[in-house]
C-alpha cells in the first residue's frame, strides 16, 4: 500500500503547481473554536490540503476513503470530512492564522484564515472635567483591552442619538436637580460585541481635574520639591559648620600662664597597696577623707630650690615598688 502511495503523493504535489486557483474566501474564527473550509468541486480522484506550502493532509476518493496526514502535529486538531472536500480545525489558537488551500482534480482552492479573541466588557473612564457657569464638560474614554481581539470599533448612545468613536464630550448641567440620562458604549470586533452603560456620569467624573489644573498642581509640587530640597541643604551646610567650629574650638590648646608662676605645682598618682615611696620629694599630709592610695607630694621647679640652677637642684617624682 505505502508503495501505492508513494506516486500517487509525487502526483499531487507536481499538480499542486499547474492546478488554477480561484480567488481567495476570507474566513474569520473565534480563539478556542472551530472552522470548517469546504471546496465546492466534487470532481477528482483525491484531495490536497495545504497551509501554505506546507502539506496537511492527503485524501483519496475510495469506499472507505483513504487518509493520510503528513505530520503529528495536524492528527490532534484537524478532521476530514465529505470524502476530503472539508478540512476542520479545532480549537483554534492565533497560530493558525494563514493561508489554507485545497486542490482536487485540476482545480484548486484558497481560504485565508484569521482568529481573533472573543471582547471582554468594555470600561468607560473618565479622563479630564472642566466646569464653568455651572455647566460641566466631561471627556469620556471607552476601551476594550486585550491581545489578539484585532480591530475594535466604538460607539455611544445617549438617549435616541448614537455617536461612533472611543471618546466622547458630554456636558452637565450642575443647577439640573436630575441625573444626566444613561450612556451605553458599545464595542465590537470580527467575532463578538460587548457593551457597557453608565448609569451615572457625574459620579463617574467625581474628583476628576480638568488639564489645566493638572498642569498647575503638577507646577506647584515640583516648585515645592525644589524649596524643600533647598532649606534641606542650608539645613545640613550650617550643621556641618556648627560642628566643625566646635572641634577647631576644642582641638586648640588651652595658652600657657606666663603671667604668674606657681612656687609648687602638686602631683596627684594612684599607686596599689604595696610600698609606696617617693624618692627625694617632700610628702604631705594627706587630705582628711582621702583613700590610703593616694599621694600627695610637692615637687618644686629646679630653679626655686635653695637658690641652685637647673643642674645642680634635686630633682622630686614618683616611684611605684
């Protein structure tokens, strides 16, 4: 059988190049669906499906019929049916997108595919409000986000009067005692439309900004940034310069008295509870109070001591044993 085939498959691809076509039938399909392409000739021996140039599937006109598909890939999502002249695929994904044709006998033909995604609820916003002598106009948006819903149209309707377009301007009047009437916003695209009514527009735009006071609130934040960055810097510039003036002031040392000289100047050591001597010095009585380890002991500059000079005077410290 596979012997069989192999001719009768180089055939089909040789007359896949000289068949004629006719013009192309636009066919649109919703994501997750289903389509169904069917050639209206019945004449022929076998069928030839393709997307675009790749081959789908083989089918030859016999009781039962005899199918033979090229790849996996196509097994799990497209059907044959009516003896190979309907090719069904499903459900379909956004990569189907393209080209499909099919040829039997010398004739041949061409669908083009597109897939699009179903709408979701469209959401009206409102965008800027300006109001003036009690009378309010409020810009409008409707949009229906999403990938792969193609081109979207839209439309309002306000009582008995409809507008096209995704914007639209709608005036209140503040003194009406009255809600202003609903407003649907319809959008569509090639497989589905969706529609979406506001109910009460002046809550819609409530606390909305017209442009111009965006602008100046937007000015009035920026200018307060840069005031606040600037008593900032000061700030830190006159702490830095009250602390420097502080460390010069305690890193001076304090000025020698050359005005008055002391005749004995007092050193005060803390010695532990060993022997504590002091060689060539003069002790005194400790203070009333004091601890047991504290000495107290004149020292007298060379120079006062019987007359003599700096060589010959003795000379007073401390020792710890």
């Amino acid at each position: 059988m596979e012997v069989f085939w192999i001719p009768l498959l180089a055939a089909l691809v040789l007359l896949h190049q000289t068949t004629s076509a006719s013009d192309p039938t636009e066919v649109i399909g919703v994501l997750g669906g289903s389509v169904t392409f069917q050639s209206p000739d019945a004449r022929g021996n076998a069928a030839l499906w393709f997307f675009g140039n790749e081959a789908i599937v083989t089918v030859a006109f016999q009781n039962p019929d005899t199918v033979i598909f090229y790849k996996d890939k196509f097994k799990s999502r497209f059907a044959i049916s009516e003896s190979g002249r309907a090719l069904t695929i499903s459900p379909l994904r956004l990569e189907d997108v393209g080209t499909y044709s099919v040829e039997i006998g010398d004739r041949k033909s061409t669908f083009t595919l597109q897939v699009f995604r179903e709408l979701a609820e469209p959401m009206v916003t409102c965008e800027a409000q300006n109001c003036s002598d009690g009378i309010c106009s409020s810009s409008l948006r409707c949009s229906a986000p999403g990938a792969g819903v193609g081109n979207v149209s839209y439309s309002w309707r306000v009582g008995g009067h409809t507008w096209d377009g995704s914007s639209l301007v709608l005036w209140v009047n503040q003194t009406s005692q009255g809600e202003p009437e609903p407003l649907t916003c319809t959008a569509r695209n090639p497989v589905s439309s969706r529609n979406v009514t506001v109910t009460a527009p002046r809550v819609l735009c409530a606390g909305s900004l017209s442009s111009s006071w965006v602008g100046v609130g937007g000015g009035f934040l920026i200018l307060a940034g840069i005031l606040l960055a600037a008593s900032l810097l000061i700030f830190l510039l006159l702490l830095w310069k009250s602390r420097g003036w502080t460390n010069f002031r305690l890193s001076q040392p304090k000025p020698a008295d050359t005005g008055a000289t002391n005749d004995c100047t007092t050193v005060y050591a803390e010695v532990g509870p060993r022997q504590q001597r002091v060689p060539d010095g003069t002790k005194a009585k400790p203070a009333e109070g004091g601890p047991a380890t504290t000495i107290y002991s004149l020292v007298r500059r060379p120079e006062q001591v019987g007359g003599g000079t700096a060589d010959s005077a003795p000379t007073a410290g401390l020792e710890l044993v």
